[in-house]
C-alpha cells in the first residue's frame, strides 16, 4: 500500500475517499458517508487486504486509541454499516467473515492507493476505456468449424401424416429421401437416486445448520465475559441514587465522574440493571457509561452503553 494515501480503488467497481470518508461506485452516481468509527474499522481492513483482521484490532482502530471502550455488539453494528454501503454497489463479498479469527478483504479483490485525484482518474481512464470493446465474430464459423452455408440445390418438406411415428421426406436435386424419427414416450416418474438425494441432501444441512448454530451460541456464551474485560478492573467507589458506581480513580477520579453522573440519572432509570461503569480522561470533554445487569466478571452479564461527548 502506498503511504499517505487518500484514494482507494476497491474490486475495480468502487472508490473509498480517506479525506470524505465516503464509498462510491466509479462513476460517483451512488456514494454513501460512513460513521468516523466505520471509516477507521473500512481503512484498516484495506491497509490488511488479504489478512485476517481480529476483532480486537478493529475495536482499537475505531475506539480504544481515541479513549472509548465499546463491546463486540458496536463493532458488529459499525461493520454492518460498511456491508450495506458497499451493498448498494456490488453484490460481490467485499467483507468476509472468518468466524473465531475476524474480518478479512479477501485476496481476490484489488485494493489499490492513491495519492491523488488525478492518478486515480487517469488509472480509470486507463483500465476501462476498452471495457465495452468486444471482437467480432464470424457467422461462417464456430470454433473452427463451418456451421452455415447456402445450399446450391433447394431443399423442400413434406409431412407424411399416414404414419403413425414422424416421419419427413426431403426432397433433394428432386430425389426423395424418407427419414423417421422414432419418439419414445416420455417417462414422468423421477429416477430412484434423485428421490434420494431430494430427501436426504436437505436433512444433511440442517442436521449441519443447527450443529454450527449450537456451537455458534455456545461460542458466544463462553466469550462474552471478554467484551466486558477492561471493566473488570474499576472499583467499587459509592452509591448514588440505588446505582452501585465503578469507577477507574486514576484515569477518571470520582470528584469528576459523579456530578456529571448526578446530572443523568434520568438516563438510566427504568431499569432493573443498578450497575454503572464510568469510563473518562479528566482532561477530555467526553465520558462513556456502562449499565450492567450484573458484575462485569459475571460471563452471563449483560450491559448498555451510552456516550456523552
């Protein structure tokens, strides 16, 4: 990849502008914004085209280097968001999901850099000024072979309708010539083996669709407590309004934290999770807020997040 690029030509159908963060297709009739998180997840997908790209990776492009902690379940969302722009152009599989490694652009798809407008323009310019070009093809041939040509004697047909198969008498240099077709009749009941691999075939994937969907499930169950894992070391700090408040001291001291927590309790009522962990940088006018049903070690704990900026 070339170094300060600001132009990405993707699969030869698409333009990816760093600066705009905007996905078009090559003519710029369809173009789509991405979210500022989406654009740093899509840039670092392109600079790794053809490796697998981890999750964590993502979530540190996106979020973490900036100061937020944020689960799978926004990640998840952010990379949808790059899917259905990309859907809007090409059907192709830009995005590939390798389950339990993470999110690949895969080999086959060109990812190319660019500096500039016009090296992108003119790369275009180069690459489809013959698309449309097609040569032609000889009607006297087909592969080699000769497939039409006049006849130098004319050629008539007669239906001889006293037989009870078809039968066809041409007439040529006006010497008749009788040739039959014999027909037999059509059979409508289907051979024994494709019965077979009607019934059997679809009972094999699903057997092997629920398989992957219990394991898949049973995956996520296992992992869950690791989307929550830089909570795990906040401490206990106080009770405010029935809400227990965890708060990292060194990075985000209580005398900071809590009277903007004060400020928006209203956010967090009506609901039975009472477990509040607050993620800021004193010198960084923004705060992220996790609402917990349980304590984060807990693999069963489920939280939503909110952000303030």
């Amino acid at each position: 990849m070339k170094k300060h690029a600001r132009y990405y030509c993707i699969a030869s159908k698409m333009i990816y502008d760093i600066n705009l963060q905007t996905l078009s297709d090559l003519n710029m009739t369809i173009s789509t914004r991405l979210l500022t998180s989406a654009a740093a997840c899509f840039i670092c997908l392109l600079e790794e085209k053809g490796k697998i790209v981890s999750r964590k990776v993502l979530m540190h492009a996106g979020w973490e280097q900036h100061g937020f902690i944020v689960t799978t379940n926004t990640l998840n969302q952010n990379i949808l968001l790059i899917r259905k722009a990309i859907a809007r152009i090409t059907d192709e599989p830009i995005l590939k999901t390798v389950f339990r490694q993470g999110i690949t652009i895969p080999e086959e798809f060109d990812v190319i850099a660019f500096e500039s407008k016009d090296s992108l323009d003119n790369y275009i310019n180069n690459s489809y000024q013959t698309e449309n070009e097609t040569p032609a093809l000889d009607n006297a041939h087909f592969d080699g072979e000769i497939v039409s040509e006049e006849l130098s004697d004319p050629v008539t047909v007669k239906e001889d309708k006293s037989l009870e198969t078809p039968t066809y008498n041409y007439i040529i240099d006006n010497k008749p010539t009788i040739i039959t077709y014999n027909q037999k009749p059509s059979k409508n009941k289907l051979p024994r083996h494709l019965l077979i691999n009607i019934i059997v075939v679809p009972s094999i994937l699903i057997i092997v669709f629920f398989i992957s969907m219990f394991k898949m499930v049973d995956y996520y169950r296992n992992t869950n407590a690791g989307d929550y894992l830089p909570l795990a070391g906040y401490q206990h700090t106080t009770t405010v309004d029935g809400f227990s408040v965890y708060l990292d001291e060194e990075k985000c001291p209580s005398d900071y934290a809590l009277p903007f927590l004060e400020q928006h309790l209203q956010d967090f009522q009506n609901t039975p999770a009472k477990n509040l962990y607050v993620s800021c940088e004193k010198n960084i006018n923004r705060i992220s807020v996790f609402l917990c049903n349980k304590d984060v070690k807990d693999p069963t704990a489920e939280c939503s997040s909110f952000y303030y900026l």
